[in-house]
C-alpha cells in the first residue's frame, strides 16, 4: 500500500517540522509526545501511526527506509531479531548506510518481554534522536513497548494507552498482561 502524494508530502512536512524542534543534546529526555495517535502510510509498510515524532509500524522495505530518511527519520528502533529477517537483508547496514542511527532491541514473545527490554525500549523512546521510527514485523510488539511508555512517561490513563497499542498493533494477550504487571510495578 503506496501513500498518496498528498498523504506522504504531509508526512514528510510533519516529520521535517518534528525534526526542527527534537532535541540536540545527546541522552537529554524529549519532551512527551502529543497525545494524538493517528493512523498514516509510508511507503509499502502494512501498518504505520504517527505520535508526534514518531512513527510506529510493521517492517519496511530497503525502499521504506529511503522514504523515511528523506521525511526526516533520524533513529530507527528495531524489536526484531536477526534470524526474522531474510539473510540478504541487513536492516543495520540499510539504515546506517542511509545515515540514521540504527538501534536494535530483539525480542519476541511474551516469555521475552521482560522488564529488561521494557526498560530499555523506554529508555531509547525518551532520550533517542528524533524524529523515530519503532518496528518489529507487524507492529505487535511496538504497541506492547508503547502502552508501558505512554502510561509510565507521559501520564496517560492505562486505557488511553491500551487502545493506543491495540490500534498500533499490539494484540497478543500475554504483551498486556506483561505491561499491566511492569506499569503496577513501577507505579508508586
């Protein structure tokens, strides 16, 4: 699915504005997102949303990438594994030869999603170059690390945030619970 030329030049000209105002300074916490999850196209990606400076989606392509940098991308965050991939795809090598900085924070699973990974999906969440582009295969995983992000660093209500990751793509049961439980853990 292909964003219309009106579409996708409003994107870019979101993303070109987001990137004006992202911070300069390394490591500094961003500012919270806006509160507005909208639903978008780039590319060939099957699912995209939009928050702010930050794209949410399933995998894109070489050519997705392209299209990302050129809209202003400047970090791309990546929950797949290597081994997901096919072998003659080098995601890194993709991004970094576009010049984007390219994180990687594999998981799959709810037995993988641990307070380890949702710590540190926050933490490149927060403190990463903007504007952000967050995947993983179909977006599943993406809305798991988002619900605890949006309720832990932003103070949204957990059922905003929740219906937020489910638009974003997450629907595997056992990612809520996790979420639920990581949230009440690190409420006080």
């Amino acid at each position: 699915m292909s964003a219309s030329p009106t579409a996708f030049l409003a994107l870019v000209s979101v993303l070109m504005l987001a990137g004006c105002a992202a911070n300069t300074a390394a490591k500094k916490p961003a500012p919270p997102a806006p509160a507005v999850l909208e639903a978008t196209q780039c590319g060939s990606m099957q699912r995209v949303h939009a928050l702010g400076d930050f794209l949410f989606a399933s995998q894109p392509s070489r050519e997705d990438f392209a299209l990302a940098k050129d809209a202003g991308v400047r970090t791309v965050l990546n929950f797949r594994h290597r081994g997901e991939l096919p072998p003659d795809f080098d995601e890194k090598s993709i991004v970094e030869g576009l010049g984007m900085t390219y994180v990687s924070l594999p998981w799959s699973g709810e037995d993988q999603l641990t307070d380890e990974v949702f710590d540190k999906g926050r933490d490149v969440l927060t403190t990463g170059e903007r504007p952000m582009l967050v995947h993983c295969a179909s977006a599943n995983r993406v809305g798991a690390i988002v619900l605890v992000w949006r309720v832990l660093d932003h103070g949204v209500p957990f059922d905003q945030a929740l219906d937020e990751a489910q638009r974003i793509g997450m629907k595997t049961p056992g990612f809520e619970r996790r979420a639920k439980a990581y949230i009440a853990s690190h409420t006080k």
